[in-house]
C-alpha cells in the first residue's frame, strides 16, 4: 500500500480526501494530514511517504514546504490535491501509475528511483513534442509529479535535428531501430543545464529528433531570447561534434523554434 501526506488547510481538499471510501481498495493506506509547514516537516521526519499533496491557504506557507522537499527529497513525487471526491480519486490514479513504476524495482540493489523518474519526465515530454498532450493542466500536473525542475509559463526552445541521408541503416544496425536505446545514448552529449535552462534530447515514436530547452525553477535570466536562443545553439553544436566523436553518429540542425513556453507546445 502507498503511502501518502496530504498538507492542507482548505476546507474544499480536506472533504474531498475525506470523502474517499475505502483506501486499501484502490491502493494506498489512509494519508497522513498536517495543516502547514511545521506539521509536514514533523511528519516527514518521522513516517515514511511516498507521495505529497500541498495545497495551503498562505503561499509563504506553501513555498516553506516545497523548499523543503527540494532540498531533502529531490525524487518524492508532489501530486494534485483534488478540491472533490471525483478529482481525488482521478489524481490518485495518476499517481499510483507512477508510484507503482517507481516501486516496482525496490528488490534490485542496482535500481535507481532517478533515473526511473528521468525515463517518466522524457516519457512526458516526448509526448508533448509529438502533440500528443493538449491539456495544460495536465502537463503542470505531471511536471509537478514527476519532480521537473522546468517552469510551464516561459519561453522554451525546441530545437530539430536529423541524419544526413543514407544514415538510418547505421541506426538501425546500432540501436537495433530502438528510439529509447538511441535517445539515452544522446543524454551524455546533450543533456545539460545552461544559463538557467535545462536541455532534453528527445527521440520521438515516430524517429524524430529533437532537443528541448526549458526554464528551470527560480533561475531567472537577463539574457534577450535572441542570445538565449544562439547560447543553447551553440551548445547543441556543442553535443553534435560530442555524439559524433564517441558515438559515430553524424547530426546536423534543421529548425530552431522558440514558443511562447511548454504550454503553448500544448496548442
């Protein structure tokens, strides 16, 4: 059974979680519930959790605890509070996804609860390159959950890049026609944070590539959009003589697009 916290002072999410019938039946154990900063952190220093809802009246109160899970539990995954019975049970189910993927490898000495929330984040944001997310709601929901230092509400860069002609046969020999195995062998040359946004290659279902540069959380930057734009060109430039030395693979860019923020590739 999962084990949850739920941080709260408004009236609305402390009916609609207690409303739930029945917490074994889908999954998890009763939630722990504390009413601000200090609770939390009291409960969290003493019980285990395997997921946190926050949802507090004061955004000072809030911020406290975010900043405190930040700094202690990098990978603990902060799902939405529901404001009904039905939304709770609906996050709830979202969560326990995650949470089931994230505790199914407990066993293994070599499991790595990171890397398996890094494989779910590249997951999402390959979904949305694709257009397969329309929901913003949805994307800040699971952005959140899975633990993302990305903001949703400014610019970002998506940057395609391709394979000279006659390449795909390289790939495929290589990789085995793995878009996974191909996007994880690009992490290494192009994953990384600069000037105060973080960069994701991504290797679509379909065999495109692409590298998203997002906004991280509290790393504001004075820089114009044009010389952020050249900043994280050059570092792509950067990452395709990497790829090309220790991995034999040629790249080249095709199209620099610069959106408004994440939630506008939702569109």
């Amino acid at each position: 059974m999962h084990k949850l916290l739920l941080v709260s002072d408004r009236d609305d999410v402390l009916k609609a979680f207690a409303a739930v019938q029945n917490w074994e039946r889908i999954g998890f154990k009763a939630p722990h519930i504390r009413y601000d900063f200090e609770g939390a952190k009291q409960s969290l220093s003493i019980h285990h959790a395997d997921a946190i809802a926050i949802a507090l009246k004061e955004d000072e109160e809030k911020e406290k605890v975010i900043a405190y899970i930040r700094a202690n539990f990098p990978y603990l995954p902060v799902f939405q509070a529901g404001t009904t019975p039905e939304e709770t049970l609906r996050y709830l189910n979202e969560l326990k996804t995650v949470l089931n993927r994230l505790q199914a490898d407990f066993s293994s000495d070599k499991y790595d609860v990171g890397k398996v929330m890094l494989e779910f984040r590249h997951d999402l944001f390959r979904k949305l390159v694709s257009g397969e997310i329309k929901d913003q709601d949805m994307l800040y929901r699971h952005m959140r959950l899975l633990r993302s230092r990305m903001e949703t509400d400014r610019p970002c860069i998506l940057i395609e890049l391709e394979q000279p002609a006659g390449d795909d046969d390289v790939l495929e020999g290589r990789w085995h026609g793995s878009n996974q195995l191909m996007e994880r062998a690009l992490v290494t040359s192009f994953a990384r944070d600069v000037n105060g946004y973080h960069m994701v290659p991504l290797v679509t279902d379909a065999g495109r590539i692409y590298i998203l540069a997002g906004p991280l959380h509290g790393q504001e930057t004075n820089e114009e959009e044009e010389s952020i734009t050249s900043t994280i060109r050059a570092c792509t430039v950067e990452g395709i003589d990497h790829v090309k030395e220790y991995q034999g693979l040629d790249l080249r860019i095709t199209q620099i697009q610069v959106f408004p923020s994440l939630n506008s590739l939702c569109e």
